[in-house]
C-alpha cells in the first residue's frame, strides 16, 4: 500500500523538512534532546531495560517483566549494528556493542 502514496520532489521534501523544523521550536521551555545515533541506540536499551523489568515503565512507574517484547528490542538493535556495519564512529560501534552485550547477558539470566 505504501507504494500508492506519491513521493516527494526533493522542492517538497526540502519544504516540509523546514516545515518540520520550525515547528519543533515552539515551545522552548520543554527540553528535548537533539537526537543522534547515540541516544537512539539509549532509547532503545532503555525500553529493552523496561522490558526486563530492570527499570520502571516511564509512563505508569510499575516495574513489569515482558521477555518477548525485551528480546524484540535487543533484536532490533542487532540488526542495527549489522545494518550500519562499516558506517558508525568507533564510539558508536563500542556503544551499540557493548549495549547490546549486556542486555544479551541481562536477557539470559532473566530467561532462566
């Protein structure tokens, strides 16, 4: 179905990025980070953290234990760096590694 809607000429995509843009600086006194690869690779490890029942939901601050949706995304964040092989900084590569070691290794013990 995605192939019914129509793509952008780079005009349009360029005007609707400024579009974008602007309208992320309405209001400044909610902070937000600037996103990078960094802290979507963190964004991810912190829901699969969740997942694990290692930290509370952020949402509702009840610690719950989903393995399926943990594994999901560590699994995700596999094939991230598979993905991007050859194309990250050497503290990104270190980051999504060792991120992804450790929640393996959280992922196994909670697996028992």
């Amino acid at each position: 179905m995605m192939s019914d809607i129509p793509s952008p000429n780079e005009e349009e995509s360029k005007k609707m990025s400024d579009e974008y843009d602007a309208s992320q600086d309405k209001d400044p006194s909610i902070p937000v980070p600037k996103i990078d690869f960094a802290m979507f690779v963190m964004s991810l490890a912190t829901a699969a953290h969740t997942y694990l029942g290692n930290i509370p939901d952020q949402a509702t601050g009840v610690v719950d234990t989903n393995l399926e949706l943990a594994k999901q995304h560590i699994d995700i964040l596999v094939m991230m760096k598979d993905k991007t092989e050859g194309n990250l900084s050497s503290e990104e590569n270190n980051l999504i590694q060792q991120i992804i070691y450790e929640l393996q290794m959280v992922f196994v013990e909670k697996s028992k």
